[in-house]
C-alpha cells in the first residue's frame, strides 16, 4: 500500500511527525523540530527493515542502526521507511518490491526519481521530511539528487557508521544525507560524524583527530575531470554546466582541467568488485534461517534454490550471477584487476588535491599548485521518464549502469562529494579523504552564488 502519491515511504508511523523532547538532546537547538525519513536497508525496530525485497518483507530487527539511534538522541522524529532498488542494487528506484517511486519534483510527468535511494529523495522533495538518509555505494544518494532537485551529500568512507545497515558492497556502503538545503545537511553531518566501535570500518578518533580543519578562503582552485565530459551529457546539462564554471571564474576562483586515467576503466572495476562483494553478502539470504520461503520442496537445495528465485527480482538476481562468475576460480583475475584499478584511481586523487590524504604515511606536504576541489556534473541529464527508462533497460541492461559514470569515482576512493541543485540538473562536488566539511561549505558557497 502506497503511503504517499510518489511511494516514497513504505511505511509511515505517523502523518504528521512531531519530534519528541529529549533530556539527552546536544544539538536541539538546531535540529528541534526537523523529521527525517530512513532509507528501507537501514534497521529500525518499530517496523519491518526489509531492503527492498521480498525475502525480507516481514522481518524487523531487534536493534536499531547506529544512525537511527544518534538521530533519535537528539529528540527527532521519525516519519517512515522510504523506498529503494531492491538491496540498494539500481539507479531508479523501480526495482523495488514495493513498487516504483516516481519524482515528486515533477508534478505533470512520471519521472525516475533516480537510485537506489529514490525513495529518499523524493520524500524530501515533497516536504513529508525535512531531511532522509540514504545509502551511497557508486552515486545512489547523490544521483536521486540530482533528479529530484535536492542536495545529496555522501560522506568520506568510514566517517558515519555503517552498523545496522544491510550490506550490498561494504567496502563502498556509505550512510548519505539528502535535505533542502546544505545547512541541514551540516547540521546532521554534525550529529552522526562519529566513531563507532561496533563498525570495524569506523573511522578511529585518532584518524578523526589528524583530519586538518581547513582554513576558509575566497578563492579555490576547482579541478575539472576531462574524463566526466563526456557526450553524453545533455545540452541541459553542458549549458548549466558552463554557467556553472563562469560564475566561479567571475568570483575569483581557478578552473583547472586535470585527468584521472583511471575513469575510463571504473564502471567495469567498480561492477566486478561491487557484484562480487553482493554475491557473498546475498547469500545468508537463503529462506530457511529467516526470509521468504517456498511452502515446499523435494529437498533442501531444491527449497533454497526456490527460495531466492521467488524472493529475489531480476536485477538483484544478475547482479549475484555476475558475482559469483567474478569470484570463480576462472575469473579470479579480473577482481584482482579492478582492485588495482581502485588502487590506482586513489593514487590519481590524492597527486590531485592540494590537502594530503591522512590514511597515507608517506603523504605529501600541503600545496598550493594542485586543485582544492574537483567540480563535475552529477548526471548526464534530467531524469527520463519512467517509461524511457524502462524501455532502455528492457533494450539493454548495460544502458542503465552506465548512469554511474559520475559518482562511481568519489565512490571508489572513498572521498567526499556532494550534488546540488541547479535549476534541473545537479552539480557534483569532490573533495579530498576527509575534507567533508570543506566540500560541503563549497556547495553552500555555490548554492548562494545561483539564489
């Protein structure tokens, strides 16, 4: 059952949300009367945490994530589950077993609200929460963004906690914010950037404490990708696209164009090593333990192998093939290759920014010769309609994943990077490992250029 006109939320707990007063509450006085809606792979324990999927259409956790329970901390509330891809595997939200979300951004036509966290930004563009979390493994916060004319902001790896989410690749997952504005996207970056012993990939409070807190300035150097210009941006796009990097250049900031090789190989590294990491964590899901389950089979396998055929849809069961083909011993080097690549496209990052990456030792001094920032778009145009979409997936899978050229990068390296809205496209904003409130002070900056 649909709770809304676009389905963005799967479940509600209450129409009209009022936040509830909180003794524990730190940063009320900013936050205090806000909702928030929480992407359907991130567990809650007041209704089912089902991840899209009808393997898990009734279960509910026995806790809550880590974000949940911070949020809720600060005496907000609440307002429901939003919709996704099926396990957060898609770019359109319409691989759901909930059904599709539209766009609420668009009030006369059936638009994608983009994926996987669709649901997510639809429901903040239609004001039935202040702000949503999502989850961003190549660009599922920030590519819904875009669509729906809102901002998407996706943290540096390991700066919010994963624990409580439901994994699809975990060495890319990240708990993303989607809101109106970049302030609220501070403002809740400010409550869940913490460490959390209970997520092994948490980053330690050592680590947090070598992050350098960079100095505001007038003017940066923002770094244009020559491999994100592509053509298949549409003239929307490359119009806004060039007002964009005029309006920086009259305010007394440097365009630089700088390449990064290794784009041109991501899509195929980033598909090897995020369906293979799928595939291992997709196959607890087996209907016996938990989970949907046939009502009968002449044996065990023969009973799981119903199991995930019924509960698993189209997408999420090609993804699992790809990964286990990748994971076979016939094909074990092409995941070694796409790890090098990723190894690689860090490398590119970090000879790039001007600030030194903290995870390295050896890292470089700070210099003043590199680029600040790195600017792209964030997709190649306004959302298709939902029947375009289906037609080209329906022609050729492959045309859809293609989506992801963008955002994969930052999702690979693990860096910052945030889309805001201009006019009906988004614009993508990179930053580097650790720099995520200077990423996000440049989109407010940018933002404020355009009012």
């Amino acid at each position: 059952m649909a709770h809304d006109a676009w389905n963005s939320l799967v479940s509600r707990r209450v129409a009209d949300a009022t936040p509830p007063e909180s003794p524990e509450t730190t940063t009320g006085s900013q936050l205090q009367g806000t909702t928030f809606a929480v992407k359907d792979n991130i567990a809650t324990t007041a209704e089912a945490t089902t991840g899209g999927s009808r393997t898990l259409e009734s279960y509910t956790s026995p806790f809550a994530a880590t974000v949940v329970q911070l949020l809720e901390q600060e005496g907000l509330a609440m307002v429901g589950k939003a919709n996704l891809d099926e396990f957060g595997m898609g770019s359109s939200t319409t691989n759901s077993w909930f059904g599709t979300t539209t766009n609420a951004r668009y009030e006369n036509d059936v638009r994608v609200a983009g994926g996987s966290s669709g649901g997510s930004a639809s429901a903040v563009a239609a004001n039935l929460a202040t702000f949503s979390l999502g989850t961003d493994t190549g660009g599922s916060v920030r590519l819904p963004a875009s669509y729906c004319g809102v901002v998407g902001f996706k943290p540096s790896y390991g700066r919010v906690s994963r624990w409580g989410v439901i994994p699809y690749a975990q060495t890319l997952d990240t708990v993303g914010i989607l809101a109106r504005d970049i302030d609220t996207v501070l403002r809740v970056f400010g409550v869940l950037d913490r460490h959390d012993p209970k997520d092994p990939t948490s980053i330690t409070t050592e680590v947090r404490g070598k992050i350098a807190k960079t100095t505001p300035s007038t003017s940066y150097t923002f770094g244009v990708p020559s491999q994100l210009i592509v053509q298949e941006l549409s003239p929307e796009v490359i119009d806004q696209w060039t007002s964009v990097l005029e309006k920086l250049q009259e305010q007394g900031h440097k365009i630089r164009q700088v390449s990064l090789p290794s784009i041109k190989q991501l899509l195929p590294a980033y598909y090897t090593l995020a369906t293979a990491e799928a595939a291992s964590n997709l196959s607890r899901y087996d209907g016996v333990r938990y989970g949907h389950s046939a009502e009968s089979a002449p044996s065990p396998t023969e009973l799981i192998t119903g199991n995930r055929h019924d509960a698993f849809g189209p997408e999420v069961q090609r993804r699992i093939l790809l990964g286990n083909y990748t994971l076979s011993s016939s094909s074990g080097d092409h995941y070694l290759r796409a790890t090098k690549i990723r190894e690689q496209l860090v490398h590119e990052f970090n000879e790039i920014f001007n600030v030194p990456s903290v995870l390295f030792a050896d890292a470089k001094p700070v210099q003043t010769d590199n680029c600040d920032f790195l600017i792209s778009p964030t997709a190649f145009g306004p959302p298709p309609t939902v029947e375009e979409y289906l037609k080209k997936n329906e022609e050729n899978f492959l045309n859809t994943y293609i989506n992801d050229l963008m955002t994969v990068p930052a999702s690979l390296a693990g860096i910052p990077a945030v889309s805001i809205p201009l006019n009906e496209t988004g614009i993508q904003i990179m930053g580097q490992f650790g720099d995520d409130e200077s990423v996000l002070a440049v989109a407010k900056d940018l933002m404020e250029m355009f009012e």
